[in-house]
C-alpha cells in the first residue's frame, strides 16, 4: 500500500505533468510547485489547487506600483502562497455551486449556513517552506549510531534540534531576514550560530527588503486561523490543513518544520500530520536549474478559466499600458469581485443589513467578527510581533 504522503505527492507531481509548458521553467530554471488536494469521504483523493512560483515583490517595486493598482498585483508569488490564493478561487467556485442547487464536492446547506462535508485537504509543497522551517541543521549521515533527539542552546533563541551522536557540521540557512520589531536577530555567526530560530521573517527579495512574511509564518498562521481568511470566513467554516506534505529530496527534519509552523508561536496547538515523500520534483533546484524561474502557474479546479500565467505579479502578457486589465484571477481586486457577487448571492435571503457603496476590501474583512477577534487574541496572546499591513496595501474599492 503506497502511503497517503506519496499518493498526495504523486497526484500534484502528476498533475503538473499534465499541463502544458507554458509557464513552466526553462532546462537553466527551477521552481517550487505546492497544491492543496481533497479528500472526500469516500477516501478519494483529487488536487483543486497547483501552482508555480519563487518570486517576491520588493518594498520598492511595490512602492513604484501605482496606489491604483496594487490590488491588481501580486506581491507575493511563492508557490504556496498562490496555491492558497487558487485554493481561495476553488472554494468561492464550490460556494456558488451550492447557492444554485448545483451538486458541490465540499459543502452542503443546512438550515441558511454552509457547511462542510465529511472531507479533508492536504497541503503539498515540492519543497521546505522558506523562512523559520528551512533552518536545519546539517549533519553527518548516521553510521550505526543509536538515533535520539537532544537540542541545542542557541543564542537569542529557542533551542534547536537535532539528532544525538551525529556531527553537526553546519545548518542549511534561508535568505528571508528577522522582522526588525523583534529583539531576536540572526547573529550570522559561524556555522550553527549564523540564524536565530523563533521570530517571523520576511521573504528575501531583490535588494530592497520585502514586506511579505516568509512561507513558514503565513502557513503557521493557517494552521491557527484557516486558510479560508476573513471573507469567506462570513460564509463558511473554518479549513485546516490535515497534513502537510514536501517534496522528496530536499533539506528537511521533521522538528524544523514543526518548530515554524507550529511549536514557536503555541507549543500545545494540534500540529497537522507533517511528512515527507519521497518522490521528488524534477524542475526543482539542482545542478543545472541555477535560476529561479520568473513565471508562474495558477491553477484550479474550476470549469471557467482554471488556468492562469503570472509574470512579476501580472498575468503573462502584461504591458505597461495594459496592466489594468491584466490582474490575475487570483489577485486580491479579482478575488474580491468575486467575493461580493458570491456573497450578494449568499445574503439574498437573510436579513444582512447592505452594505455601503463604496465598501472597501478591509471593511468587510472587519465584518468578519468571529476571525477577526481569534486574530486579535493571536496577536495579542501568540504573535505580538505579527506586523500590520499598511492601509495602501488592503484597500480595494468595491465594485457593486
Ligand atoms: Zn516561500
């Protein structure tokens, strides 16, 4: 019986096969896959999200982006940042389904409230997500040597894992640097002591600093609230992922990614199931695959438009004149269009007051209370240091 991380593993891997070359990297380029895949009550397994993607906006370039349009771009492309977007189109798709009548895979209608069926989904990422998960140590490969887990005593830091009797020889390092309202900073010391582990970081990008946090933070911060967000949040439960898979062939330990996804901000939390496969990416970084590739996939399993190439934020094709038009199904203006068509749909029969004209993207993130308040009490109690997003970043003017 082949296990439930290779089986999830397999399907994504799979499923990029399946897709055409465009947007896909060059025999020079790498590039990260993840993808979200269901499985239904009947322990049938199917992916509703797959993406590409390694690239991250800096603070400048988002600061050259016109205030108009930053809803319109993308600023964060990392693989799994998208396939959580994709996934956001995915579940908006099932939405809509129910609200007709149409048969959904995910959810039914019971008494006025949507709710989900007996399913669960998976997180795959064809490698260690960037940022806390991807500090780890390196060490010798283990003779016959008795394996048992000690920690190390870092500086400024919580402790580090690692296994008992084996050399540490050095720890594999991320580019993404501590947010700087945080006491604990890498000391970039030697070997073992070059980072700190614990804080959030944001991703590496070009030059200037980037404001998007790191793989490791965002996911841990689905693993406390969902991955659905704020606005679905007013329609539907809550989703966690049960397990999160990596690629095969790639640094990885167990305790890392617990310690980044979990551990560092609530030790008692239900961690997912995480695991590794042991089937690899091909496009992966290697030998040959030095560069990281500009484009991306979005993909989902939606009947109009499942598939989308992004370039630097853009649908693929974009020229300067033209990008108004070129926002991604999956960026933040369109998701919120769709947002209100579906949630118009979803209000028609209840007594929700209407809401004003020209509402804006964060107005409605904040009439989500129930979200909104187990945020606040994470960054309150869990993740004080948690930045907030400048305002220019959330508004979105409404388009009813
Ligand atoms: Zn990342």
């Amino acid at each position: 019986m082949i296990n439930l991380e290779d089986k999830v593993a397999k399907l994504c891997l799979d499923k990029y096969d399946s897709l055409k070359k465009t947007g896909k990297p060059t025999e020079t380029e790498w590039t990260v896959l993840s993808g979200v895949v269901l499985q239904s009550s009947s322990q049938e397994l199917n992916v509703v999200s797959l993406c590409t993607g390694t690239k991250c906006l800096s603070g400048a370039e988002l600061k050259n982006t016109k205030y108009k349009e930053h809803g319109n771009r993308l600023s964060d492309s990392h693989a799994e940042i998208l396939a959580r977007r994709a996934f956001l189109r995915y579940l908006y798709n099932q939405i809509e389904l129910t609200l007709d009548d149409k048969n959904s895979d995910i959810f039914f209608i019971t008494n006025g409230r949507i709710k989900l069926k007996d399913v669960s989904f998976h997180f795959f990422s064809s490698q260690t997500p960037c940022g806390d998960c991807s500090i780890i140590p390196k060490q010798k490969e283990p003779a016959d040597l008795e394996i048992s887990r000690k920690k190390i005593k870092l500086e400024y830091s919580d402790s580090l894992d690692f296994i008992v009797g084996l050399e540490i020889i050095d720890i594999h390092r991320t580019g993404a640097k501590c947010i700087k309202n945080d006491e604990r900073q890498d000391p970039h010391k030697d070997g073992v002591h070059y980072h700190t582990v614990g804080p959030l970081r944001t991703k590496p990008g070009r030059g200037d600093r980037t404001l998007s946090l790191s793989c490791s933070d965002k996911i841990a911060k689905w693993n406390l609230l969902g991955v659905q967000g704020a606005l679905l949040s007013l329609m539907i439960p809550s989703i966690k992922f049960e397990s999160i898979v990596i690629g095969g062939d790639c640094p990885y330990l167990l305790e890392s990614m617990q310690r980044g996804l979990c551990k560092r901000f609530s030790p008692d939390q239900t961690a997912p199931i995480i695991k590794q496969s042991k089937l690899a990416f091909a496009h992966k970084k290697g030998k040959l695959r030095i560069r990281p590739c500009p484009s991306s996939i979005v993909w989902c399993a939606v009947s109009e438009q499942p598939i989308e190439i992004a370039v630097d934020g853009y649908k693929q094709g974009a020229t300067k004149k033209k990008k108004k038009n070129c926002s991604l199904l999956a960026s933040r203006k369109e998701i919120f269009k769709t947002f209100l068509r579906v949630y118009n749909k979803y209000i028609y029969d209840k007594k929700i007051p209407q809401h004003p004209k020209k509402a804006m993207y964060h107005h409605y993130k904040q009439y989500s209370t129930t979200y909104q308040n187990l945020w606040k009490d994470v960054r309150t109690k869990i993740i004080p240091t948690w930045p907030v997003k400048p305002l220019y970043l959330q508004e979105c003017i409404s388009f009813l």
